[in-house]
C-alpha cells in the first residue's frame, strides 16, 4: 500500500464523536458542511498559534485595527457560532421532556428547569 495522512480521517472520526454527543446526530464525512467546519476549525487553530495570533493576543487594541490573516478567525468563529445557534434553535423547536437527548437537550432542560 502507499502511505497516507491519517490526520483528516481521524480529526473527522474524532469530531463526528463528538457532534454525535453534543447535537444527536453524526455528519456523512463528505458532507460539505461538516468539511467546511473542519477546515475553518483547523485554520483556525493554525492562525491562533501563528505570530499573527500571538501578535494578536499581545496587543490586541492596536490589532483590532490592523488588516491582517488573523481576521480569517473571527469569519470563521462567526460561521461557527451561526452553525451552533442554529443546532441550538432546532434543538429548541424539537424538545421532548420525556427523552434524555443529547448534551443541547439535557442542557435546555436544565435551563427550563432552573428558570422554574
């Protein structure tokens, strides 16, 4: 056989596991979008620990105005909370008291139940 990067099959393995207990349910590991959040996870990752993001954490009054590839991590958190929040809205509109769900829906329970 040729050798091979196992590095993508097992960073969407690992991340299907979790999806599957934070949302209820696995992504198909061609599924656009799970690809699209992969790889806006793994460049972010790259940029938080480049000098731009170390930069960025020292001085990030005067970086905030600065052009630069540390911006891509904020389009890419926003894409990432906006993907939440809508898991989070549908989780909402679909809960059932009776069921244990997943994480959203014990932690939507919990919400309901402390808020009384």
């Amino acid at each position: 056989g040729q050798p091979f990067d196992p590095h993508y099959k097992i960073n969407g393995a690992v991340s299907n596991i979790i999806c599957s207990i934070t949302f209820g349910n696995r992504f198909d590991y061609h599924d656009n979008r799970f690809q699209e959040l992969l790889h806006s996870l793994a460049e972010t990752l790259l940029l938080i620990g480049s000098f731009w993001g170390q930069l960025y954490n020292a001085f990030p009054l005067i970086m905030r105005w600065l052009p630069g590839p540390f911006r891509k991590i904020f389009r890419h958190w926003e894409k990432l909370e906006r993907f939440v929040k809508g898991v989070i809205a549908k989780h909402k509109e679909d809960l059932d008291q009776s069921e244990a769900g997943d994480y959203i829906d014990c932690y939507l329970k919990e919400i309901e139940k402390v808020r009384g």
